[in-house]
C-alpha cells in the first residue's frame, strides 16, 4: 500500500544528505517535553538512513513527541559541515551569505520564520577547535545563535515535525521542517574563514594580525539586499554599543570602526562594502563621490587592522567629544 507521508519524507531526507555528502551521520532523537535523548546514539550512512524502515521507525518516535536531530560523523574531528542556527530569518540573510562567499549547502526551515544552515568549508575533516571558531565566525555575521556554535552541534534532519510546543499553530499542529534549497559544494569563501579561524586560535593576542583576510582589487559586488544590509549593521552597532555611548556619532568613524570588526570575522571584502552601502544611515549622505568614500573607508580599517592589535579603541565617534571610546 502506498504511503504518502512515508514518501515524502524519505525523498526530504535524500535531498538533504544529497547536499552535504559524507561517510556516517550521527542521528539522535531527543524527546521534546523530557528533553531525554532515545537510547543510544546511532550511525548511518546514507543508503542505511534513508532505508524505509529506518523512515518508518523515525516517524513513529517524531509522532510520539522526539525531535529528530543530524550531523555528519567524524569521529573527534568536524566533517567540514558547519551549522548556522539563524532564528527570525528571512531570506535575505540566505541571499547575504551567497553574496559574501558563505553559500550554505542546505537551508532547512525549521518553523515559520526560522531556519538552520550548513555551510561547507571543507571537503575533509577539520579540527573541533577551528570548526567551532568558524561556527562562532559565521553566527556573528549573520545573527546566529551562538549557543549552536560548538563543532558537532546537531541540526534538524528535514522531512520530520518540529516537537517544541511554542512552534505549532493555532490549530495545534506541528511545523514540518522543510528543504527549502539543496546544494551541494564547498562554499566559495570557505577556505578563508578556516585560514582565518585557524589564525585566530594560533595567535590569540593579536586578534588583528589573526583574522584579517587579504584585501580584493574589487570592491563591487551584487547587493544582497538592503533588509539584510541594513540589519547586519545594525546588529554591530547594538554590539559596539555606539549609539548608546555615542547618540550623534560621526557616521564615517562608525563605518569604518564595522567595516574592520566585519573583516576580522572573514567577511570578505567586497560584502563588506555592501553592508555599509546598504546599511549606513542616510547613505550616501553628503558625500560626493560615495563608491570612492566606501573604498577609502575599507582601505583604513584594512591599514588600522595590519597597526593595531585592538581595533576600534580609542575611536572618537563624535567630533565634539574629548573623551576616547572607552576600553582603550
């Protein structure tokens, strides 16, 4: 007899596994009320996974309440696989990671208004201490969550329901988590982001010297668009705390003080632009040359990155104030 649901959450989970390929995955099932995980952690590869009979058995531990978790299995080491748990999303934040190089292999939505991504940035084992440092990298940049950093967090495995109580409708149903793009490959900027974390763990002292990636010719690239832009900064000046310390900043410090946090976090260069293009309050404003002021802007946070071991500090964020940021 044919089962309808049992199809269609065999072919999510193949078009997942599809996407980020790899030896074993580490499948748990922890129980949503209880939070007490199913007996045993269990390895399949994925000719074992998507098996029928390993869907049916899923299903019927999703229906009686488990939540059904994944991650590719390395033993000690991170598969290459790095998840980026990114509540209250929306596409443009997908769109902006595409743009910067960071191009996620799967985007899952989790529930209505939240998702989960993994990027690939290697095509063989790394280090957990670089893979969480690349977690914490991506979480940063994208509004993450940075409490699913850590380099064998498990994701949501697609095609199941999601168990938490506060994610179902007003009829009471569960969200289904589903593949909403599928693609496998390395991303682009992957191979920067472990240079750059992997900097960063060797020289702790010189956050500077650690994370700084080269400088592009290029400093064009397609925006990602301007809900995206504008909230990733935003985000740094909540972090920064400028408005607070500074409520009438001088806009072009403000930019250049992002611009230097966003590259030590191995944002490329030309994303960069983007945010402060897209971001920066009333830009271009008095400008009169803007694509020069945006270059010349990226080229001082780059030279104050290569001279400073604590970039930022000591900015004056408003000509009129005598007082250096605090911290220097």
């Amino acid at each position: 007899m044919f089962d309808l649901g049992l199809n269609l959450t065999m072919q999510a989970v193949r078009r997942q596994l599809a996407a980020m390929p790899h030896d074993l995955y580490l499948v748990r099932l922890i129980h949503c009320q209880t939070r007490r995980a199913f007996p045993g952690e269990r390895l399949w590869t994925a000719a074992q996974l998507t098996h029928p009979a390993t869907i049916r058995f899923l299903r019927v531990r999703n229906r009686e309440g488990c939540d059904v978790y994944l991650h590719p299995y390395a033993e000690q080491r991170n598969a290459g696989y790095i998840l980026v748990d990114l509540d209250d999303a929306g596409p443009a934040v997908v769109e902006a990671m595409r743009a910067a190089g960071h191009e996620p292999c799967v985007v899952l939505q989790t529930s209505p208004g939240n998702l989960q991504a993994w990027v690939q940035v290697s095509d063989t084992p790394i280090p957990a201490a670089v893979a969480s440092q690349v977690g914490k990298q991506l979480a940063n940049l994208y509004g993450g969550d940075l409490a699913s950093t850590d380099w064998r967090h498990l994701g949501r495995l697609a095609g199941f329901t999601n168990q938490k109580p506060q994610r179902r409708n007003r009829r009471g149903d569960s969200p289904w988590v589903k593949a909403l793009h599928t693609h496998a490959g390395l991303a682009a900027q992957g191979a920067a982001l472990l240079q750059a974390a992997e900097h960063g763990l060797d020289s702790p002292s010189n956050p500077a010297q650690a994370s700084r990636l080269p400088l592009p010719a290029a400093t064009h690239t397609h925006a990602a668009g301007s809900t995206a832009t504008a909230k990733i900064y935003a985000r740094w000046l909540h972090r920064l705390r400028i408005l607070e310390r500074f409520p009438q900043p001088d806009w072009s410090i403000a930019d250049k003080w992002i611009a230097k946090e966003l590259l030590l976090r191995g944002m490329p260069a030309p994303q960069v632009v983007t945010i402060l293009r897209g971001g920066s309050p009333g830009f271009p404003r008095q400008h009169s040359h803007p694509e020069d002021y945006l270059r010349r802007t990226l080229a001082r946070a780059t030279q104050e990155l290569e001279a400073s071991p604590f970039p930022g500090r000591g900015l004056f964020l408003h000509r009129d104030d005598p007082t250096p940021a605090a911290g220097w």
